[in-house]
C-alpha cells in the first residue's frame, strides 16, 4: 500500500509540515511564517537549487529517509509536497500514521528499511568534521555540520578540494556519480559518502583542533606613543589591514590581526610583527558570524584582558554591475560589514568603557558618496557603514569612546586587481586624481592611526575621506566611452 498526496502535502500530517518547515528555516535562515506549505520555493521565496539540495539532505537526516527517496524534482517545490514525500516513505514503512488517500499501486516499491540507511550517522559526522578541523585547522566546535562552507565557514573551494581529497583516501570512498551540485555543507557532504563508502569502512576518533598563536612575550617599551594599547584590526591578515595592523604594532599597541578566509596571511602577519620586535596575537574568525566573534572576544579578553582601540576594516561586497549581484551578495556584504562592524563595536564597548574609554575606526569607500562603475554593492553598504559610525559615535560616547571613519579611495593593491579592465581604469582614475597619484595603504594607515590616537580627542562622528582628490571632480567615475 502506498499513498498519493497533492503537491501542496494536503494529506501530510501537521507535525511533519511542521518539521520540514524547520529544516527549510534551519538551512535558509528564513522566518518561519514565510515557509508556508504551498509556497513555490524556488520561484516566490528564492531559494536556489544548491539550497534546495541542502534542506532535502536535512529533511533526509531529520526522517531517516534512505538516500534514493530525497525530496528533488517536482516533489520539493513546495514545503507541502516534501512533507507529502516524507509521509508517502514513512508510511511505507508504517513508521506514522498518517492522514492520507490510500490508492493501489501494481507493485510495492523497494522501500530500505529506516534503521539501516544512514550507515554510520554520528560517527561518520565526527569523522568529516574532524577531517575538516585538521585540514582548515579551524576549531571543530565552529564547525557546524549546516554552515555553510564557503559563506559561513570561508573555506574557498580549493581548499575544500583538498578537504574532500583527504575525506576520500580516509573513508576509502569509492567511485559513484558525481553529485549535479557541489555540496554546500559537512552534511551534504556527509550525505554524499554515505553512498559511496564501503560497508566495513573503519571509523577513527577525530584529532584534536588547532590552537591560537600565543602572542610573544615582550618587554614593554613605554617610550611609543601607543605602549599599553591593545588594538584590535579586523580583516588584517592583508591589504590595507595589513599594513594598519603593522603600524599599530610599531607604534607599541599589542596587535589583535584577525583574518578569516586567508587564515595564512593573518598568522604570517602576527609572525611578521612579532618577528620586527612588535606584540600581536592572531585571532582567526569571523566577523559576519556571532560564533566567531564570541569566541575571537573571549579570547581577546583572556589573552590581552582588554580593548583600547578597535578598526573595523573587514570588508565583503561584489565588483560587479548590479545586474551580477545577488541576494545572497547583498547579505554577504551587509553582514560583513555592517553587521561585522556593529557586533564588534558592540562587543568592544564594554571593554574600552572598562578603561575609561577608546576609540573605533570603521571603513569606508569615498564612492559611497559617488557612482562608481562596477562599485554599487560596496559603495551602497559602506554608506550605511557611515551612518553607523555616526550613531555609534553618538551612543558610545558617554562612556569615552570615540567613532570615526576613514574613507579611502582607490588604493593599488589586490581590490583594484578585481576591475573588469583594471590597468585600463586605473591610468583613468590617476588622470582624474588632482595631482596624478592615487592614494597608498599607507595614506591610510597615517590618517586610521591620528583618528585613533590622542590628536583627535574632540574628533568624533566624523567621515574623512582620503582619496586624493579624486571624488571631488567629475572625470573617471563612469565606464569608458563606447566608441560610437
Ligand atoms: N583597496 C581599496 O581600493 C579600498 C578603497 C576604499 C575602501 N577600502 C576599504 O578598506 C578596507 C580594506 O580594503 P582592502 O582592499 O585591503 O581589502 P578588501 O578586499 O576590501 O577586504 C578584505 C579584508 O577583509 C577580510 N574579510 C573579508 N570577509 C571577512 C570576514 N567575514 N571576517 C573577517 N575578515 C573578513 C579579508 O580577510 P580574509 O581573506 O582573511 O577573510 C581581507 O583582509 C575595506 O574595508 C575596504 O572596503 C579599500
């Protein structure tokens, strides 16, 4: 006996809608009582294929649902009709019962017996996460088995090449079809094995995580301007943030460098400091996740026990013409940078209250102001990053912190790198700066460090731009003229 539900899961037992809601909220991070049972997932709430793959692994990890019986197809485009498949299967297996229309079927379908489909559940869960720990070396309690890998995790898709290269020699994984879709998640990936691994595949205990860069103890030399400062320069393992972070350290603060994709960069950083007679402790983390920050915080504290100076300069946002960016790259960007931002000065404030005050620089970009071609993700997100530094200014203030924001023009490095055409641009950009040269990380980390320093005891709210001149004049903002 099998049963026949409507697309929209009419016959599914409320608790099981309910349940596959969420999984779908879990997975897409949607309020809940958007996931209605009938609405079109893909066409009215936007979630694309890869996601959809996603909630149907935790839909299938939530019911037991044998691998060949994932919701895909016509059978997930709606919440209703997944919570119609998962009770069709369960009610194969008479595990619930359900409200359903029985119609005969010529032949009983193949139905794998629940308990024996997700061979090795927990165990092979352990074993991937521990895999990923020791291949990303990142802290296995942040490895969340739904994260999502590359947004949440920032672990690119070379080195989670290399993570999967390591999976498959471990588990001895055989061949089998490749998936149409490249796992988002451990546990889609955890799915995937499933299928592929041999029955008697051994399971071994994962090896322990990696650990933080302890910061060198050195002598305190009182003679530099920021001798007993802590400073905490966020997405400064490179670029501007880099060169902040050394000049920070040089004038005596002990340096808190954190990086989150490029783990790499910010650890060469903190050695490259330390090793030039500075102090700096590497935090790997990062800013868009509250895991992370709770965790890089109370690390901080431990480690440093404070905060006087805090530079937002982690930054995420799509180059690109608007009709290239997403949903998910507005969110990416906001979250980097304005949500970043206002966890972390949120999460400083009490610590620099704690020693009569501090002061916060924040990031922006002068062409937040101006049309950029190819600049509108950022440029729209870092104007909001301004208006943040302005409310925090006003809001933490009582408690003697100060809040300013540099806001840089087109500096040489690897973001002007990204420009469709950046040689092109660039000489376009130099011709229409007043004075023929555009800015260095250094015109940068000059202006961060007075903003930051005793100099500018009454500066606070402000937004100074440093672009040498080139927002204030009319040439090299827009794309080169098509020849006509
Ligand atoms: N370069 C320019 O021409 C220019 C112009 C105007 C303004 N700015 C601003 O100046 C700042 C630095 O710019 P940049 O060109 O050196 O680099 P960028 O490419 O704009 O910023 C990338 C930095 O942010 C970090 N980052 C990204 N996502 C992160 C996350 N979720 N958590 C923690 N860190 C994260 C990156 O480190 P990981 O790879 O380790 O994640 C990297 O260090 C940015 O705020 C930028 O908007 C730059």
């Amino acid at each position: 006996m099998s049963v026949h539900l409507s697309q929209q899961g009419a016959g599914a037992p409320s608790n099981i809608l309910e349940r596959v809601r969420q999984c779908a909220a879990s997975v897409t991070r949607y309020p809940l009582d958007i996931l209605t049972g009938d609405a079109q997932l893909e066409d009215e709430l936007g979630i694309d294929s890869v996601k959809l793959a996603e909630i149907a692994a935790v839909v299938g990890r939530e019911f037991n649902l044998p691998p060949e019986r994932l919701p895909r197809g016509g059978k997930a485009r709606t919440l209703g009709a997944i919570a119609g498949l998962v009770t069709e299967v369960l009610g194969e297996s008479s595990a619930v019962p359900a409200r359903v229309v029985p119609v005969p079927v010529p032949a009983p379908p193949t139905v794998v017996p629940v308990a024996s489909a997700p061979r090795a559940g927990p165990e092979l869960e352990a074993r991937v996460r521990a895999v990923f720990a020791r291949v990303t070396r990142y802290p296995e309690d942040l490895l969340t088995l739904d994260a999502d890998l590359e947004d949440e995790l920032g672990i690119d898709s070379v080195k989670q090449a290399e993570v999967m290269a390591v999976l498959v020699k471990e588990l001895g994984l055989g061949e089998g079809p490749k998936p149409a879709v490249r796992p988002r998640t451990m546990a889609a990936i955890c799915e995937a094995a499933r299928a592929l691994m041999p029955a008697s595949a051994p399971l071994v205990a994962p090896r322990a995580a990696a650990v933080h860069v302890a910061p060198a103890p050195l002598p305190l030399r009182t003679d530099l301007p920021f001798a007993g400062k802590v400073a905490l320069v966020t997405g400064s393992g490179k670029g501007i943030g880099r060169v902040i972070a050394t000049r920070l350290a040089r004038a005596g603060a002990t340096v808190v460098v954190n990086s989150f994709h490029s783990r790499e960069d910010g650890e060469k950083t903190t050695r490259d400091i330390v090793e030039a007679g500075g102090k700096a402790l590497h935090l790997w983390g990062s800013v868009a996740q509250e895991e992370h920050l709770e965790r890089m915080f109370s690390t901080l504290v431990e480690q440093l026990g404070g905060l006087d100076f805090l530079v937002c300069n982690a930054s995420n946002g799509l180059i690109g013409p608007f009709d290239r960016i997403s949903p998910r790259d507005w969110d990416k960007a906001f979250r980097t940078c304005i949500t970043g931002t206002y966890e972390c000065a949120m999460r400083a404030r009490p610590l620099m209250a704690a020693r009569g005050g501090g002061s916060i620089v924040t990031m922006s970009t002068s062409m937040s102001q101006r049309y950029m071609h190819d600049l509108g993700c950022q440029g729209v997100v870092k104007a909001g990053v301004e208006s943040l530094t302005r409310y925090l200014a006003a809001e933490l203030a009582p408690e003697g912190i100060r809040t300013n924001c540099v806001s840089a023009g087109p500096v040489h490095g690897e973001l002007l790198g990204m420009f469709p055409d950046a040689r092109e641009r660039v000489a376009r950009w130099e011709s229409a700066t007043p004075g023929g040269r555009l800015c260095t990380a250094d015109d940068v980390a000059d202006v961060t460090e007075l903003l930051l320093g005793p100099k500018t005891q009454r500066v606070n709210g402000a937004i100074w731009v440093v672009d040498a001149g080139l927002s204030g004049t009319v040439d090299g903002l827009l794309p080169a003229a098509r020849p006509s």
